[in-house]
C-alpha cells in the first residue's frame, strides 16, 4: 500500500480582488521507504502542495477537490484529531530558510522540547529531554548539551540547519518532507546536510519528499522524480531516466538550462516568464513558452499518459495512442 | 592589479581579517572567478575594487593607477570605467522607480545628452539585452527575476565599463533565466571587450563563463588556475572538496567529478583563523607541517597553475 | 528613431502613470471609511476657501455685535444658534475652519520637508558630526512635552496665531526627522544605494530620488494622521488663552470663550466643538486609507 497518496489535487488561493488557480490536479504516490523528488521553478506549487498534504495552507488558501490519502485515509475527509495526530507523528516538514524556521528569543532547547512535547505524549520532562539530546546527537552536532542552550543566533547556518533537521525528525515517524532544505548553503555544508538527510531517512526506515529547484541535489538524492509546471505534474520517471533522457519538453529545456561543471554548453532558457495563476493559460498551462506548442495545445489540457512501464508524461506530443492514465503508473 | 591586499574590519568580538593578503591581476577581456564558501573573502576582496571599503593593507591598481580610495571620492572616468552587478536583483534596483528612471539615472551621470538621446540609447540597451520596450515603464517588482537581473546588467552597461564586477549574478534566479543570463553576459564581453571578476559559489557558473579561475579559503588563496585545468586537474585538497561536493546531475557530470573528497566541517571564523595552512582543520591530507607554516606557493602542471599546499611543496615553487 | 516614437513613449508613460494612479485610487476606495473622510474634507476645504460665499453671515466672523439675537437656540436661521453678541455660530465654526486648516498647512508644510531632510542627512551619514548635531538638537525638542513646550513659548512671546504656529512648528520637526533617520539608517546600505554610489551619482540624487521615494509612504500617513494631532493642539493653545485673541474666530479661541456660558447655552460649545471633531476625524479616516495604499504596494 502506498504511504501517501494524491489524488486529483486543486488548490485555489484567494485576495481581495483575484482567485489565483495554483494547483492543478495533482497526483502523486509515495512509496514506504521511498524518496521522491519534485522539481521544477519557483512558483510552480511545491510548496503549496507540501502545505496541502500537512493541511497548514494559508487561510486564503483553499483546497477545491481531491483526495490525500495517508495510509489509506482521506486526511481532507478524516477528524482533525487524526490530522493533528499524522502531523505530530507521522509527517515530519525540513522548512526552507533554517533562520526564520527557528525562533530567535528562545533557546533551540525550548523550542525542540516543544515539539517533542506533541511527538511523545506522556513523556516526562527529563526523558524528553535525553530525547532533544539523542536527536542533537543524530544530527551529528557537537556538544549535544551546548547547542540545546544556545540560540539560533549562535549557530552557523549548516548548524541551524541540522537543528531544524532535528525538530522535524521529531514528529516524522513514516514521513519526512523537505522543503528546499538546502537553499542558501555552500555547496560544501550542502554536501554534508544533504549526506546526513540519506542517513538519517534510510536508518529510520522514512519516505521522503525532497522539494528543491537545485536539480543537482534531486538527482542525487531521489529513487523517483516529478517534474512540476505552474501546478500540474508534467512528468514523472525514475531519477536517472528522468536526468538522462527527459520526456517532457520543459524537463527538458529545464535540465539543458542548468550550468554544468561538465560542459561549456549553455541552453537558451526557457522564453518568457511562469504564468499568472489568475489567468493560466488554457490548454497545456506550458504552451506559451513550449518551443514544440501546436495548435491543440492551445486548446486542450494534455492528460497523463503512460509511455513506458514507469514512467507517465502529460503532453501532447506522446499522447497519441496511448491510454490516459489517472493515478499513478505504478499503481496499475 | 590587486597586490598583497588586506582587509581587515574591527568588530566588538576582535578583528575579522576577511582578506588577509592576496594577489592577482586580470587582463582586458578575460573573466576571472573568484570561488569559495561564504566567508571566504571574496565578496570583501570585490567590495574593496568598487571602494565600498579601503584596504587596510596593500595595493589595488587598474590600469596603473592606485585606486584604495572610497567610491565618493573617485573621479568620474574611474566610477565609468568599473561597475558591478549584485547578487539579487529584487535589491540591487530600486523598488519604487521604473526601470527608465533607474537607466536614466544611469546615464544622466555619464553620458550627457538631450532626453531624446538618452531615450534612444536605453532603448538601444534594452534592445540588445533582449528586453522588450514596454518594460520601461514597469518597477522592477512587475518583471521576472531574469529580466530584473538583465536591468541592472543593462544600468551597468549604460555607461560603457570596462570592468564589470559580477557578484553572484545568477544565484537569486530561477534556472529558466540563469542561462540567459548567462548567455548575454558572454555576449557582451565578444563584443564589448569588456573583462569580468565573477563571484559565485556555484561551479556550474564559473565552468561555463570564466577563463581563470581562483580559489579562496579564508581571506587566502588556495589555488589559481585556468579554468578548463582546475577542473580537470584540480590540486588543492580544499578545490578537490569543492568540487566533489557538486552534486552531479547526470552521467556526464559524474565523469567530471574527481576522486571524492567527503566534505567535513566548517569554514572556521576569521577573527582567530587556524595557524599555518587555514585549511588544515579540515583537510583529510594534513601534516604536520600544515599546522606550523604557511604553504609555499608551487607551480604544478601547466605554467599558469598555481597551488599553495604542501602536498605539492616539492614541485617548482613561485 | 524619430520624434513619433518620442511622443509614443512619452504618451505610453502617462498611461501607465495614470494605470498606477488608478490602482492606487482603487485601494483607497477600498476602505469606505477613508473615502467618506476625504468627503468630508474636502467639504470642509471648500466650504472655509469659500467662507464669505457659503456662510449665512459672513460678517459675523470678527467683531459683531447684534443684542437682539444672542442667546438664540439653534433654529433654521441660525444652525448652530448664536453667541453672547448674536453673532451665527455656524458661521463662526466655518471661519474656525480656515484657521486650522491654514495652521495644518503651515505647520505641515514646514515640518515635515524640514524634518524629513534633516532626518535623511542624519541617517545617510550616520555615525558623522551632522548625525550627532542633528539627533542632539532632535533629542532635546522630544524632551520637552509638547505641549509645555508649545505654551512656554507662547507666554514668552506675545501670544499670538504666528507664535502658535512657530511653537507647534518648533516641537514637531524631531518625529519625522527620527522616522526618516531610522528608515534611512537601514535603506542606505541597500544595494540599490552602492550601485547608484559606484555609478557616480551626485549624493543629493541619491537622498531624493532613490531614498525618498522608498519612504514617501510612511511620510505621507503619518503626515495626515499628524495633521489632526495640530488641529488639536492648536486649539488646545488658543483655548489657554495663547494663540489667537478674541474676536479671531479660532475654534480654540471660541470654545475657550463659549464654555464658560455652559450649561445653559450648550449649542455655542458645541459649535466649535463639532468643527474639531469633524476635523480631526476626517484626517484620521484618510490616514488609514492611506496605510492601505501604501500597505498594498
């Protein structure tokens, strides 16, 4: 059975005046004890869909339709009692910029015991306390007793880093969602965080979603890819199909754009900017910066086809002939 | 064109010597990148040649001429002459003003000139960044982040550099606009000569870019060489670490990495940094000598491979 | 190129400009409150620009006297009733207007150019003798209550309107020269300030057309937020018997001159009192339609 399971995803944000259409049927499947990867700009609705699954959207946020099936039950359907108790102890979320992750007035002691406050019910203070120490520990800080008194302002960032590495193991007991968590690193601490990310999810026995724009990092790290354009899946491989022979013409254009230690050969970017959510373009939402857009791509909305026994794309260009798939190619 | 420079900022906590003693010159046309991790020094070494700080030490000259002076109190022909792209365009370009105001400040200063032959010449600038003319009018927040960055690379050029200090030009970008970016910065040196001090972590970047390339560890530099011989032959243990800890994205990014150097701890602060070679602490190579004295200077391989380590303190020293 | 495409550009830009004067109008209008008070305002600007024309009895502004009709309940014929002398309240408030609104300009008008530029020198060469003399003179103004401040130098000097505004002006200027100087303290080591350094621009370019325009929005709420605040004042120092003399007909002056016949003839309180009121509400309104605009920036 899958750990966890979207389903035809739509989440809608609101301002005063405009309704801004994010995410666009979304579908996606995690395995136990699998890492998966989602690439794609900013702005594509990474985020928004990480929020989605832990239901800590915005308030103008709004999820319109779907399914997020944890273990088999709907979480959008399920008590809130049960969602606060998979947010506590099934899902675990590394947020982005470890500094605003962290509050700065108290001690990262205080605040780890926070969270384990929630993970572990009926713990007494001092063994939640050995607890914050272990997980100080197994995030490979220093000193345990140190960083547990210090502030956040004390540490370096690959140091605060871990912390937050730390908290959010606390309360991912199947799950651990990482969101770009190594943005604003050197490319040496990255190493190290994202080293001790794969121990740590492989000796705990976790599924991981790793959100990042650095492709280098998903490649790396992931046994399975999506690529995400402006809210929809666009396609979804197997990590090292998905980097050496893309399917999708934007995985395509975005994997020739990245500058390469091992090449002087550039791309030509992607033409024009990601669209605007309160207008998306109809058809494929890609068609209007898409080199190989054709008129039906102007008018309809690519499905998800199965092109080989793992690997599924929505594009017109590979649509023929084939049989729209729904979920996942996997599941069937 | 920088000699033996050193700058050093006096803190509460003791004094930072974020650039303790550097070398190098660049010629006409060549873009020469300056890597490192944050703390390194290198952004302090490119502040200093724009005169946001004055050396504490040592000499800075372009063109002969010894410029560790603050920028207000440079010439004009010499604030035309060198210009710098910063990091993050949603900073570097001010929120409230259009972006015809922003080139019209830009070249008021320099190019005097009727408005109508300032009109034509930013629109001749955006035209050959490739930026449509209707964005004159926009504040920056209107405009994706490649076509910000292209603004203030086009304020730079507005008033015809010679030396366009880059720093970090592409990490606040998405990946659509970095090769873009990229791209169009090359362009601009085939046809403008102009040279490029490039700063940037990312080695992606400086492979594709830059001709020379140095390496710096706590205000020092570690090794300096042409760009395609780094990356092939990289000798100093802290570039081999640097580069081992690129995460490769396909076969042929695999192929390029060297033996793996895992990378370990962190760069120490500059207030006390270690004594001998800086990187001892985290070198999986160190001697004991590291930790005594400074490496020498050694020629390895090609003539224009220089690296200060130990390791190679046998081979032709500088 | 040719001058047709000059003229294109040149009309594409007051388009746009219009666009964002429109978008801007459109966040204001947002806020019903804020566009009631602008109403209200500019009822008040008009009806005192105009006040010999709107006003029943224009004449009884000043020095009037008329026995017959003092005392007289608010009617149709007098609104707001009449004083002491039979002169028409109503009137009177109208002619208040102009005072305060005139002192609101003045007052503003100097103050917030002063203390705004004061501050962006302060704050763009921190750390220098102009900052320290600048927030050493700043200091010793906040020290001081406004309005002890305010009263002491009226009572030295001859109590009059012009002394009034110098006190008011005198105590104001050090707010805004500390707003400014604590958002120019933080925005002059914005990058966009090093790059229009290192392309050489004149320092005063770089105070008033890349910094200023950052903070015009602060400026401007908390000028008409502030703008009652000298209404209130003013009024408060006429009605100490500082600023303007009898028969001027300044909404402090009257209410200071009116409540002494209170309980009985409550309608010549209320009068001015409802003039300061209106007054200072309709600031206040626009003041936070005003943080919308700019908060939605």
């Amino acid at each position: 059975m899958n750990l966890l399971e979207v389903r035809d995803l739509y989440v809608k944000y609101r301002s005063y005046w405009y309704t801004y259409h994010v995410l666009d049927g979304i579908t996606l499947r995690v395995s136990p004890r699998e890492k998966v990867g989602l690439i794609g700009e900013s702005g594509a609705g990474k985020t928004t869909l990480l929020k989605s699954i832990l239901q800590i959207l915005p308030p103008q946020g709004r999820i319109v339709r779907g399914e997020v099936l944890w273990k088999g039950v709907d979480l959008l359907k399920a008590d809130k009692g049960y969602v606060m108790n998979v947010r506590r102890k099934g899902i675990g979320m590394i947020f982005q910029d470890p500094l605003s992750a962290l509050n700065p007035v108290f001690k990262i002691k205080d605040q780890l015991l926070e969270v384990l406050r929630y993970s572990y019910d009926g713990y007494s203070k001092s063994e939640l306390l050995s607890l914050a120490e272990e997980l100080i520990r197994s995030v490979l800080l220093p000193d345990p007793a140190r960083v547990l008194e210090s502030y956040p302002f004390q540490l370096s960032g690959g140091m605060r880093q871990r912390v937050v590495i730390a908290m959010a193991l606390a309360s991912a007991g199947d799950l651990l969602l990482a969101d770009e968590p190594t943005t604003n690193l050197d490319v040496t601490i990255q190493d190290q965080i994202l080293r001790l990310i794969d121990r740590l999810v492989i000796e705990r026995g976790l599924s991981m979603i790793l959100v990042s724009h650095a492709l280098g990092v998903v490649a790396k790290m992931t046994h399975r890819v999506y690529t995400m354009y402006a809210g929809n899946i666009v396609e979804e491989a197997p990590t090292p199909k998905l980097f050496n022979e893309p399917l999708h013409p934007y995985t395509k254009l975005l994997i020739e754009n990245v500058p390469r230690i091992s090449s002087r050969r550039l791309g030509e970017g992607i033409k024009g900017n990601p669209p605007d959510y309160r207008y998306p373009p109809p058809g494929c939402r890609f068609h209007p910066r898409c080199p190989y857009a054709v008129d039906i791509c102007k008018k309809v909305k690519p499905f998800c086809v199965k092109v080989s026994r793992d690997r599924r794309v929505a594009c017109h260009m590979y649509s023929e002939g084939l049989e729209k798939v729904d979920g996942d190619v996997n599941a069937n | 064109m920088v000699e033996d420079l050193k700058k050093y900022f006096r803190t509460p906590r003791g004094i930072v010597k974020a650039v303790d003693g550097i070398t190098f010159s660049m010629d006409l046309g060549e873009t020469l990148a300056l890597v490192g991790e944050s703390g390194s020094g290198k952004t302090t070494t490119a502040h200093v040649i724009m005169g946001f700080y004055t050396p504490t030490e040592g000499l800075v000259t372009y063109k002969g001429i010894d410029i560790g002076i603050p920028v207000e109190k440079r010439p004009l022909w010499l604030k035309r002459e060198i210009q710098i792209v910063f990091q993050d365009p949603a900073t570097s370009l001010n929120p409230k003003n259009t972006v015809k105001d922003i080139l019209d400040a830009a070249l008021r200063v320099h190019a005097s000139g009727t408005k109508l032959e300032r009109l034509n010449k930013m629109l001749e600038l955006m035209n050959y960044l490739g930026l449509p003319e209707e964005h004159l009018f926009k504040r920056p927040t209107e405009l994706g982040g490649g076509e910000k960055q292209l603004v203030a690379l086009a304020r730079a050029l507005a008033v015809d550099p010679d030396f366009i200090i880059l720093d970090e030009p592409t990490s606040a970008l998405d990946v659509s606009a970095q090769s873009k970016v990229l791209k169009t910065l090359s362009r601009i040196q085939r046809d403008r000569r102009v040279s490029y001090l490039l700063i940037t972590h990312d080695l992606g970047v400086v492979r594709n870019i830059s001709n020379r390339v140095i390496v710096m560890y706590l205000g020092k530099i570690c090794e300096e060489s042409e760009t395609d011989e780094l990356f092939s032959k990289p000798l100093h243990p802290y570039t081999q670490m640097l580069l081992s800890s690129v995460p490769a994205m396909t076969k042929e990014d695999e192929k390029v990495l060297p033996v793996r150097i895992e990378s370990r701890g962190e760069i120490p602060s500059a207030i006390n940094p270690p004594p001998g070679c800086r990187f001892h602490t985290r070198c999986p190579f160190a001697m004991e000598i590291c930790r005594r004295e400074e490496p020498p200077a050694c020629n390895a391989g090609a003539s224009s491979h220089v690296v200060r380590c130990w390791l190679y303190s046998s081979r032709t020293r500088v | 190129m040719t001058s047709r495409d000059l003229s294109t550009i040149a009309r594409k830009e007051r388009e746009v400009r219009l666009e964002n004067l429109k978008r801007a109008w459109f966040r204001f209008s947002r806020n019903r409150l804020a566009v009631a008070g602008l109403i209200i305002l500019t009822t008040v600007v008009v009806m005192a620009l105009s006040a010999e024309y709107v006003t029943p009895y224009p004449s009884h502004a000043g020095l009037y006297i008329n026995f017959e009709e003092r005392y007289q309940p608010p009617n149709p014929k007098h609104v707001l009733g009449t004083d002491m002398y039979g002169r028409d309240v109503f009137t009177r408030v109208v002619f208040g207007f102009r005072y305060a609104l005139m002192m609101v300009g003045v007052v503003l008008g100097i103050v917030v150019p002063a203390g705004t530029v004061l501050g962006l020198l302060a704050g763009y060469y921190k750390g220098t003798l102009i900052d320290h003399a600048i927030n050493g003179a700043s200091e010793v103004f906040v020290a001081v209550p406004p309005l002890v401040l305010a009263l002491a130098i009226c009572s030295i000097l001859e109590p009059n309107v012009f002394n009034a505004l110098l006190a008011i002006t005198l105590m104001w200027w050090p707010w805004y020269a500390r707003m400014v100087y604590s958002m120019t303290s933080s925005l002059r080591n914005e990058p966009y300030v090093w790059a229009a350094k290192a392309l050489g621009m004149r320092t005063v370019d770089i105070l008033f057309r890349e910094l200023l325009p950052n903070m015009l929005g602060p400026i401007l709420t908390k000028a008409t937020l502030d703008a009652s605040w000298v209404v209130i004042i003013g009024a408060s120092i006429s009605f100490v018997g500082l600023g303007a003399q009898p028969p001027t007909p300044d909404l402090g002056t009257m209410l200071s001159e009116y409540c002494r016949y209170l309980p009985a003839y409550w309608w010549m309180t209320l009068g001015p009192l409802l003039g300061i009121i209106v007054l200072v509400l309709s600031f206040n309104l626009i003041g936070d339609g005003l943080r919308d605009v700019f908060a939605g920036e």
